[in-house]
DNA sequence: TCTGGGGTCCTAGGACCC
DNA sequence: TCTGGGGTCCTAGGACCC
C-alpha cells in the first residue's frame, strides 16, 4: 500500500544555481536573486539563508547587510532560468516520458514501473544525472501520494553525507516520522490564513493535521483541504497531468522602473506588455474574447489612495492579432489614464480563451483574419529565431530591454531597474561571444 | 527613494428561471 | 394573490501555488 508511485524532482535554490553554473567561483558563497525590478528576494543560496535572509525581503531592507557579508546579488534573468529548465526537464524525460512539469524548477516523476526495492537507486541515479547534464543540484523525495512526494523532497533537501538529496518514504513509520518533523505551514496546499488557524487550535506539525477529523477539515477547509488531508495519509487525490493544460487567462503586467506620469511612456510599456502577451496567447494556439487593461499607482504611499483602475471590454470576435489587441488595449488604457499621477505599473489581461481553431468567421471578416493570421505567423518565427526585439511597433518606443544606456536619464522611465544583471548566457549568441574574448 | 509576476481552484450569494 | 422547491449561471473574494 505504500508503493512510491510518485516522484518530485526540485532544483535547489534554482536561481541561484543556474548563476553559479556559469560562475562556479561562487558556490560556497551567499548568494541571492531578486524579483523584476530589484524588488525583493526570491531565491538565495543556503549560506544566504544561515545569513538569516528571508524570502521576500525587499532589496533595500537587506542592502547593508548584502554589502558586510558580501553576499553576491542577481537581478532576476528569466531568459537563462528558463533555458536552464528545459534543460534539467529534457534530462528527466531520458528517465521517463510519464513526467509532469509542475513549476519551472520541479517535475513530478511517474514511478510506478519500479519495484520498491529500486526506488532509491532510481532517485540517486537522477539526481547524478542532472547535475552531471546541466550543472544544477536537485533533490528527489518519492512517496505514495503528491503531497507525501512533497514533504519528502523538503526533508530529503536538509539530509547530509551519503544520504543527501534523495529520501524515499517507503512505510508507515517512514510516514509518520516525516510528517512529524514537517512544520504546518511547510505542507503543500497549506498557505498562511490556514496555518494560523490550525496553530491556534495546537496543531503544529503535518502529522497533526494527518489526525484531524474528515469532516471539520471539509468544513472549514474545503475540498482541496480534504485532498490534502486524505493524501498525508497516503490516500492519492491527486494524478500526474502530463499535459500541461492550455491557460484560460494570460496576464503580462511590470512595475516600472520608476514612477511615471506620461500617458506616452505608459503607453509604451502597455503596448511592449500586449505584444508579449499576444505572443503567450498564441503559443497556446488560443484567441482571447475580452481583454482588460489595469493602471496602478503606487499602493504603499500613503497619500495616493486610488492605486488602482482597470477596464474590460468584450471583443467582437476572438483574435490572437497583436495589431487589434494593441488598438484595444490602447483606447482602454486612454479611457482610465488621469493625468497629474505618478503610476508605477500597467498591465493587460486576456480571458475567455478559445481554441484558435473553433474561432466562428463569417464572410467579410475571414479574408482579413487569415492575412492577419500569416502575418503573426511570420512574427512569431522572426522572434523566435532574432529575438523578441527583433520586430516591433513605433508604440513601443525605439529603445529595448537589455540596451546600454550612456546616463539612467536616458533610458525610459518604465523599463525595468536591473542593477545586478548577468548575461544570458544560453540563449544569446552576442553576449556568449562578448564573455569568451 | 527603494516592496515581483503569473496563475488556479473553490465557495457563497445573488439573479433568474421553471 | 400567495406559495414552495430546485436548478443554473455569474461574480467577487479568498485561499493557495511557485
């Protein structure tokens, strides 16, 4: 009964290791990456971590002491992580096929054609395996359910010696030993409104709430509640989704660099935004029915207590087009832009998202929709093969993320602050040569 | 001065219908 | 005019994930 059917493969401080592939000097040292904009910290190393760094410090809160412990700081480069992960995905798909992406840095592995005296081999034989291909260091938990796989990837992260990395919990005392060292708020599904509340009823630990009675969890955590609850006792709720399921909203929104006033360079962002998100859109092989633009001002200053509008409209046929998305994304964003406010973000929603295939044309509007059609076509390969700046609209202003500015003056208020950046080393042909002459 | 971005699912309550 | 039950759909808000 408690065969290890499931896997979870999770990088270590995946951000932080996919730098340290290419800068190898820096292993052993502290080490943290931070959100868009230099916002706040995401990922930090295990030395980052001893330093009592939290995640989701704010950057200038821990800037003192980033700069008396030396700690080695990255502006976020989600091209390279990205690379990096299909990297370390490609390696776990020579393993098996029944695999499934769950997050950019974890996998789900199928393992259900092991015998259960093999499990362990297995996982130390993955583990080898992708550091050895990619470079990044991952920890393997396997268990019966998700949930159990989850919990015994954390604790299989703090193992040492001959055991490191990789934990198996293959029987009932295994279990409950597990889930006795595993905090309430560490359980997957368990977020901080839940953890709060079941502390205050003294349940501590993942085996307290493997105890609780059905019903009240059910009650008063809902079915997702029940799930988890029924899968900490070893009872699956939950399969492996090999096919990662088409989205049915795409969001692209950022902060901006600094604040800005001018409907001009909000307008550049918006329309920078749209054209990412129509790209997402069509990456799914989607078109959207209704779109919506948001405005914000900056919610922490006190004084400016409209810090947000937005607005939807409901298009009157689906479309994957850019050119249209950019013409009603625009006027909306006219529609809720005030002058004499300072914003520091914008950002553009698609909902309702069909298959572009179902999308009903009729006579006068299907000429249009095909040119339109072949005409994105071409883009997206364009983009693909000379990157995402390679084609782009007047709207969007003449200058790119990743330009070299002479002043900080010079560069659009709205692109993004990345003092810390680091070259893609992966995906960029230029830079890779720049960093081997 | 400086605080990320992008998603999913579930539930309760209201509107509406027969 | 008064009465009841049951169903669907939509939306907003909350909770969760990485």
């Amino acid at each position: 009964m408690n065969t290890s059917r499931f896997a979870l493969v999770d990088c270590n401080s995946f951000y932080v290791s996919c730098h340290r592939v290419f800068q190898p000097e820096l292993n052993g040292r502290p080490v943290v990456v931070l959100s868009n904009n230099d916002g706040c910290v995401i990922a930090r190393s295990d030395e980052a971590k001893a330093l009592g760094i939290k995640m989701g410090t704010p950057y200038f809160q821990m800037k003192e002491v980033a700069g008396q412990e030396q700690v080695k700081v990255f502006s976020s480069n989600y091209e390279l992580y990205g690379d990096m992960s299909r990297r370390v995905v490609s390696t776990l798909a020579q393993f098996t096929p029944h695999l499934e992406i769950y997050s950019i840095d974890e996998c789900f592995l199928d393992l259900s054609h092991l015998a259960p005296e093999e499990v362990k081999a297995y996982g130390k034989k993955v583990r080898e395996t992708v550091r050895q291909w990619t470079g990044i260091p991952v920890s393997v938990g396997a268990a019966c359910t998700k949930t159990l796989a989850k919990v015994a990837n954390r604790l299989a992260k703090k193992q040492t010696g001959k055991e490191a990395g990789v934990l198996v919990l293959a029987n009932q005392q295994e279990v409950e030993q597990a889930l006795r060292q595993t905090e309430i708020g560490d359980v997957w599904g368990i977020g901080r409104q839940h953890a709060k509340r079941l502390r205050q009823m003294e349940v501590h630990t993942a085996w307290g709430l493997r105890n609780l009675p059905e019903g009240w969890v059910r009650k008063n955590m809902a079915v997702t509640g029940l799930r988890t609850l029924l899968e900490l006792r070893g009872e699956p709720c939950q399969d492996l989704e090999l096919a990662s399921p088409a989205r049915k909203n795409i969001c692209t929104s950022r902060s901006f660099g600094r604040p800005v006033a001018e409907l001009g360079h909000v307008k550049e962002a918006l329309s920078t935004h749209t054209v990412r998100c129509a790209t997402k859109l069509r990456g799914q092989g989607s078109c959207a029915s209704s779109l919506t633009v948001f405005l914000m001002t900056n919610r922490f200053a006190v004084t400016e207590h409209d810090y947000y509008s937005s607005r939807t409209i409901q298009l009157a046929r689906p479309t994957s087009s850019e050119l249209e998305l950019l013409r009603h994304a625009n006027a909306l964003l006219e529609d809720i832009f005030r002058a004499g406010r300072r914003y520091v973000k914008v950002g553009i929603m698609l909902h309702e998202l069909i298959p572009a295939s179902e999308v009903q044309l009729d006579l006068f509007t299907a000429r249009n929709e095909e040119k339109q059609g072949k005409l994105m076509a071409t883009l997206d390969s364009l983009r693909q093969r000379f990157g995402h700046h390679a084609l782009k609209y007047g709207v969007q202003g003449a200058r790119n993320e990743g330009d070299t500015f002479e002043n900080e003056a010079e560069k659009p208020p709205w692109m993004l602050k990345r003092e810390f950046a680091s070259p893609c080393y992966t995906t960029n042909i230029r830079e890779v040569l720049v960093v081997k002459t």
